[in-house]
C-alpha cells in the first residue's frame, strides 16, 4: 500500500504549530504516511501565501487546515487520499 504525505507549514516559537504537530503526529502514528515540516519563515513563497495563518496542514499538497488542526478532519482527508491510491 502506497502512502502519502503530510506536510505541517510551521514557525518557532508557534504555540499553535506544536499543537498542530501534535495532532498530525497522533494520525500519523497508525497510517502509512510521511510528515514533513516546513518552516514558513525559511521561504518567502510560503511566507508570502501563509505568513498569518500558520500552522497550515497539507495532504499531498492540499491544505486541509489552518490555525487550529482538526484531528477528526485531518484525519479523513488523509484516509480519502489513502483510499484513492489504493483504487
């Protein structure tokens, strides 16, 4: 089975951010998935697009949330992409 990823667009000293990591890290635990974290400050594209609204969560590239992560969303998204890659 083919996985897919999730991408958490952060900042330091973000308290949402690691709140959002949190919840990433906790669906990602039982899923065939890879995360990766991107510091918004380190790309101007990025910062450009998100500077205000970080934590910004992607699956596959698809923006899924923002400011507070929604566990329960998050979670089907990431399920739907995984069911799709199976089909």
């Amino acid at each position: 089975m083919s996985g897919c990823e999730i991408t958490v667009i952060t900042r330091a000293d973000c308290g949402l951010c690691t709140a959002a990591e949190a919840v990433v890290a906790a669906v990602a635990a039982s899923r065939p998935v890879t995360v990766a974290t991107v510091d918004v400050d380190a790309d101007p594209e990025l910062r450009a697009k998100y500077d205000w609204d970080v934590p910004v969560v992607l699956v596959d590239g698809r923006q899924v949330g923002f400011h507070r992560i929604d566990r329960a969303r998050l979670e089907r998204a990431v399920d739907s992409r995984l069911a799709a890659r199976r089909a």
